[in-house]
C-alpha cells in the first residue's frame, strides 16, 4: 500500500478511535451513591463549589474515605482527579442553577458528576486510546494495535472507571500519552547550541508532554509510583538528558499535592492518607501496604471477584508476546514485564482491603495495563484469531458489567458477573446512560450502545491496513503518521 494512503488511514483512524472510545465511555454512568471512593471526590468538589472550603463536613456522612484533622473532615484521595473536574464541574453546577436544579439534589449529585467525568476523566481517556493506538503501530500491523487498544481500554479498567469518579481510567489515559510521547521523541542527547528558551522547548517537547502527564498522573493516583520509575529509567536509558525535561514537567502537577496538604492541615508534608477516619489500618505500613502475599497477588489476578486476568482474559495473550519482546529490545521487555510484576508484588502487600471497596476488577493494578499493551499486541501478531476472540469476551463481560453495575460489593458478590451483572441485565436494572434519560427503554438503550460500539469497530477494520508493506517503509511511514495521528 502506498506509504502515503498508509499515513492518511491511520491519521483518521487514531481519531475514530479517540471518538469511538469517548463514546463507550460517556454513554453510561453510575449511580452516585454506591462507590464511596467516587463519593470522597465528588463531596470535595460540592464542598469547593457550594461552600468554598475544602472542608467536606457537609457531606462526610457519604462516604468512609476521608481524613480527620482539627475536627473537620476532608477528602483523603489524592487531589489530581478533583482538580482535573473542577472545571467542568463548576460550569455543570452553574448550568443547573440557571435551571433552578439544585446542586445538592439527587439530580444534581448525577448530573454534576457525569458532567465533569465525560469532561475531564472521559476525555483524557480517550485520547489516551488514541495514543496507545498510535504507539501500537510502530510496533505491529495496525489491525493488531486496534485489536488490543480496544481490549485494554474498552475490556478493562478504563471502562468502568471513567463512568464514575476514580482515577484509575485517567491514570491509564495519562500513562499512554505519556509512553507515546517519549517515543515521539527524537534523540536523547542535549543540544548545547540552543540559543533561547523558546527552541529549548521545542527541542523537548514530547518529554516535557510525557513528564506532564506522568505527573499529574501521580498526583491523581498515589500506586501509579512504581510505573513512573519504570518510564523514567526507560526514557533515560535513550539518553538520560532526557531526564531533566521530563522531571521539570512533572514538577507542576506534583505541587498540587503539598498544596492541598497545606489548604488542608496546614502544612505540606502531611498525606490525607496518613489522617483517615475510618480505617486504622491506613496508618500500618506504608499506607496499608506490608510484605508481599501470595494469597493476595493469586486473589488479584485470578479471583472472580477482582481478578485481573478473570475479567480481562485478553491480557493472557501476553505471553506470547513476552516470547517475541525478550530478543528483540531488552529494554522495551523490562519495561513492560518487570515493572508490572513488581508492582504487582507490591500491591499485593495490602492484604486487609484486597478487594479495594466496591469496584471492578484490581483498581490498583490498572496502572500497568498500559504496559501490558505491547506483548499484547505482539501476541495478537502470532495468534490474531485467539488475540480477537480473547479481546471480544473481554469487551463483552466488561460494557455489560460497566451498563449495570460496575461498584459490585465485597463479599456480597463473590462472582459479581454471574449473581449481580447477568441478573441485572436480564431484568433490566442499568445504571443510568444517555438511552435511558432519552426516554428509551432499558434493552433498547443497550441495542444502541452495542449498535454504536460494533458499527464503529467494524468501519475502523475496513479501512485499516491489514498487514504491513514489504520492507522497513512501512514501519518508518507507521511511526511518523501514527505519532502525528494524536
């Protein structure tokens, strides 16, 4: 095929995928009261907006997850996610005091908090897709790549987790642009002739994008630490002048960390978590974390509760990808096998709350789903048949999961997808989604979202290249249009 149409078809094919997922991802949401990590977040932009304080005394009651200090309760997440939201939030609050709907109401409570999902979380989500997508493609045909970034962001935790205030789907948006952007950089050495601020910048600035977005992704998620390690030794490993721009960009987003500290208590070497209400254990090692446990790790990955590889089974298909990864780049391989397993080993020392609330799947392993994509993808590229039936069963049980109920109770639901999400499903309790506020009736506003869903994946497989051109043009016409795609 010519390298020409080859660029222009994944140009728009990087941006069908951003509005396809964007679509997934926005059509349904949760019902505000059952997800208590959700709520923490939600109560400190209702306190931010209603009462100007970051104070969350008028909503505490809501939810467990929260910090005491001086008598007053606070909101003890990190503050990335809240403060991405805010704006959006605040422009949905004054929308609906022009409607004379109050913001404290529970239309207001659902509204407010899809609003402000659909345009922080959402978005950022999306493009993240996008991004993957693109960097997938300078690896594999781009087929594959479309195969496997819909099987991680549309079968896994990126799903669930935008529909709701978490910040797991945004880590994973923020995580991708970021892997994508310090492959866009060219070279790795500093340039000693620069002559002003402005061509520095410039010079730099995919790994000033990469440093940013790795940055605020720690400041939306405290777990997402070990995989920032990981991409900083890999960017410097290329270079490790490349380091400076990345860390000096990360800089600002982290502030925001000591500074709600500072609005808080008072000072800024003082975590929320370090102050939580509700569960002493928080204050146990490292914020709950211990040695490692097998029983965790095994409950983790494998348990119908919250089992990484029960609900996203594509990502088994990762170790053929491993096989392929090992001769071919050592330290594409380390970074995407070895960063995993460790944080796996880490996570699974927070044995007393394993099971992470009411939520789906292992959150706290959803930082490392981005870099799980590529053996995935390399995977697809030896076995594309079993790559596709593994990335559909995981699409399915995750969009049907996400429709209903996608904060299922721990032990309530030992196996939410078979006595709390098919059940759900068959009498048509969904969560809310745009079908159903339309006025549709449940089944039908889930015939549209597949409808949707399978129309777009099916026009996106049309018109994308099956397998690459001869020789190494294809690869170099990939890398350059599929970087200028997003």
């Amino acid at each position: 095929m010519d390298n020409k149409i080859v660029k222009q078809l994944t140009n728009w094919c990087a941006l069908a995928v951003l509005v396809l997922i964007y679509f997934c991802v926005v059509y349904p949401h949760q019902r505000v009261l059952e997800a208590p990590t959700a709520l923490s977040r939600l109560d400190l932009l209702h306190a931010l907006v209603v009462h100007r304080t970051v104070c969350i005394d008028a909503y505490e009651r809501n939810t467990p997850d929260k910090a005491v200090f001086d008598g007053k309760y606070y909101s003890d997440k990190a503050p990335g996610t809240a403060a991405l939201a805010l704006g959006l939030f605040s422009l949905a609050a004054a929308v609906m005091n022009a409607a004379r709907i109050g913001l404290d109401t529970s239309s207001g409570w659902l509204f407010s908090s899809w609003a402000a999902c659909a345009g922080s979380i959402g978005i950022v989500t999306a493009c993240g897709g996008a991004a993957l997508f693109a960097w997938l493609c300078r690896h594999v045909p781009a087929r594959n790549a479309l195969v496997t970034t819909l099987a991680l962001f549309l079968g896994a935790a990126p799903l669930p987790y935008s529909t709701m205030m978490f910040s797991h789907a945004l880590v994973a948006g923020l995580l991708s642009i970021a892997i994508w952007a310090i492959a866009r950089q060219r070279g790795g050495g500093f340039d000693h002739r620069w002559t002003g601020r402005a061509q520095w910048l410039k010079a730099h600035r995919w790994d000033l994008l990469a440093g940013f977005a790795s940055g605020w992704a720690l400041a939306s998620e405290y777990t997402t630490g070990i995989v920032l390690v990981g991409l900083l030794l890999w960017l410097a490993s290329q270079g490790w002048h490349r380091a400076v721009p990345f860390c000096l960009a990360a800089v600002p987003p982290l502030l925001l960390i000591p500074i709600y500290s500072w609005a808080c208590f008072g000072s800024p070497f003082i975590l929320p978590y370090s102050l939580n209400a509700s569960f002493p254990e928080m204050k146990e090692g490292l914020y709950a974390i211990k040695w490692p446990d097998p029983e965790t790790a095994f409950n983790l990955l494998f348990s119908p509760a919250r089992g990484l590889f029960f609900w996203t089974p594509f990502l088994i298909i990762a170790g053929v990808g491993y096989s392929k990864l090992v001769h071919s780049d050592w330290r594409l391989f380390w970074l995407t096998y070895g960063i995993p397993l460790l944080h796996i080993i880490v996570i699974s020392g927070r044995t007393w709350d394993w099971p992470a609330g009411p939520t789906l799947g292992p959150r706290y392993l959803a930082p490392i789903l981005p870099l799980l994509a590529l053996p995935c993808a390399l995977g697809v590229q030896r076995f594309p048949r079993l790559g596709m039936a593994l990335a559909g069963y995981s699409i399915l049980i995750t969009t049907l999961a996400t429709l209903t109920n996608a904060s299922p109770p721990f032990p309530e639901h030992p196996n939410p997808l078979f006595d709390l999400h098919i059940p759900m499903l068959l009498k048509g309790q969904l969560a809310p989604n745009l079908g159903t506020v339309c006025g549709l009736p449940p089944w039908l506003s889930v015939v549209v979202y597949y409808a949707i869903l399978g129309g777009g994946i099916w026009w996106l497989w049309r018109r994308l290249p099956p397998e690459p051109a001869p020789g190494r043009a294809f690869d170099r016409t990939v890398e350059t249009s599929a970087d200028h795609a997003t």
